[in-house]
C-alpha cells in the first residue's frame, strides 16, 4: 500500500504554494474510504470535461432503441466550427459512435454539437439530474461565443465528474458493455498535456480534459500495476493555460510516484 498520509501532505502543500483556483479530487477504486477531496463542490466552467455526461446520455439513448451506433449521422455545413477536424474534412456522413468517439478523444466541438442537437440539451441535463450531478449543467453548444458573452456557461464541480467516472468504472449507470465502452473510448483521448504530461508513455488512463482561456481541466481512472484510481484536477485563473497544465501534471506525478514507490 502506498503512503497516503505523506501523498496527501505533499499535495496540500503544493496546492497551498499557488496563486490559482484548484480543485482536487482523488479516490481509490481499490479502497473507496481512501480519498482526497480539495474544494471539491466549487463550480467552474466545465470546458469539455461535460462531453463525457454527452456520451452516457447518447449511449443512454441507444440503450432505449432510440438511436443506433452504426446508424448514419448527416453533417450539415450550419453544424461544422472552427478547430474541428470534421469540419477539416469533406466527409458528410459518420456513423454515430465515429462522432461519439471524436467527441471524445479529439474533442472534437462539431461532433460535439452534432450531438447536443440529436440528443437535446434538456435530455441531457436531465440524465445529470437523474444520476446525481448536482453542480453539472449544459447551457450552450460548443464555440457559441454569442450565448458564453451573454453568460450562459456550461458548468460542472470536480467533484460532480469524479461522481461519473466512478459511476462508469463499477457499471452504476446505463449496463456494463456500454460502461466498458465508454472507458474505451477515453483511453483513445489524444490529450497527453495534463495528467500524463509527467508520466510515462505506457501509463493506463481514462480520461478527459477541458480547456478554455486561462482555464484547464483532467479527469481520469487511472490503472499503475495493481492500483486503480480517479484522479481529477480543475484549475483556473492562471496566468497562461500552459501554467495550468503543468500544474496538474505536476500534481499527477505526485500521485503517480507515491504509489510507484510502493512496488
């Protein structure tokens, strides 16, 4: 067993040397009583962190016969934004897990608006009502800078995502195959800048991060030898975004060599 004291100690104290708003969650799968929380329930913007309570609604909806995976998606020119690689390209028509999962590993906003059209806003919050998200809640389609200048913010806590992933690993919600697919999908996420920025290539995590100005989010399940567990960190009001990824891929490696170190 890892020494859970002097991990917790270390990152107090991290976290107490900076200036930024950070949010910390940390639960051990393993040992559910052996957490760390660090203003869990503080509201932030959610960035792309809400597209994983998007796909357990979709998968949600495919679960109920209403949707298919493999049913055809039409991509119209009104859906494409910048920064997409479905805009980028002349395709238009996916499948709905393809935009499923570029929703996910690439982050992609079209797909990701694609689906809160599909799907529907209100469905979606729903489901984060129904599962227990208490602080979560879609307000607006990706790139709406319109709706974010009129203050419409999508918003979630650390917590609340912790509350998710938890949930996916120990099949809580939607059935296990779908649990199972959804933690596929977030170990293809192409985004190694935040909670793997320190750790090795080999390093086995679910996760998904979000990221807006002077604004960064990782949330992921972890897998280091015969440990498994959630780590998330929120960070914002940072001076650059690069400041704010090394921060929580500082507090990443702190995990991770804590626990390293017990093997």
């Amino acid at each position: 067993m890892y020494k859970n004291e002097i991990l917790k100690e270390n990152i107090k104290n991290f976290i107490a040397s900076r200036e930024e708003d950070i949010s910390l969650v940390f639960l051990d799968l393993k040992d559910n009583s052996n957490y760390m929380y660090i203003n869990e329930n503080e509201g932030f913007p959610s960035a792309s962190t809400i597209k994983v309570l998007i796909m357990a609604e979709t998968l949600n909806e495919v679960m109920k016969g209403i949707y298919s995976l493999h049913e055809k998606i039409q991509v119209k020119d009104s859906d494409r934004v910048d920064y997409s690689i479905i805009s980028c390209l002349e395709n238009d028509t996916y499948t709905l897990i393809d935009v499923l999962t570029l929703m996910i590993i690439s982050s992609d906003n079209t797909a990701t608006n694609i689906l809160i059209d599909l799907i529907g806003m209100e469905n979606i919050n729903n489901y984060a009502e129904k599962i227990g998200l208490k602080n979560t809640k879609l307000k607006r389609k990706m790139m709406d800078k319109k709706a974010a200048e009129a203050g419409r913010e999508n918003i979630t806590s650390a917590y609340d995502m912790l509350n998710l992933f938890e949930k996916i690993y120990n099949y809580k919600i939607l059935n296990s195959d779908m649990c199972k697919l959804m933690i596929k999908i977030l170990s293809e996420n192409t985004d190694y800048e935040m909670l793997l920025r320190y750790l090795p290539s080999d390093t086995k995590c679910a996760h998904k991060t979000g990221d807006l100005y002077n604004l960064n989010h990782d949330i992921g399940i972890f897998s280091i030898n015969d440990e498994k567990y959630i780590l998330g960190v929120f960070v914002r009001n940072s001076k650059f975004n690069h400041i704010s990824k090394d921060i929580i891929g500082k507090l990443s490696k702190l995990v991770y060599t804590n626990i390293k170190k017990a093997f």
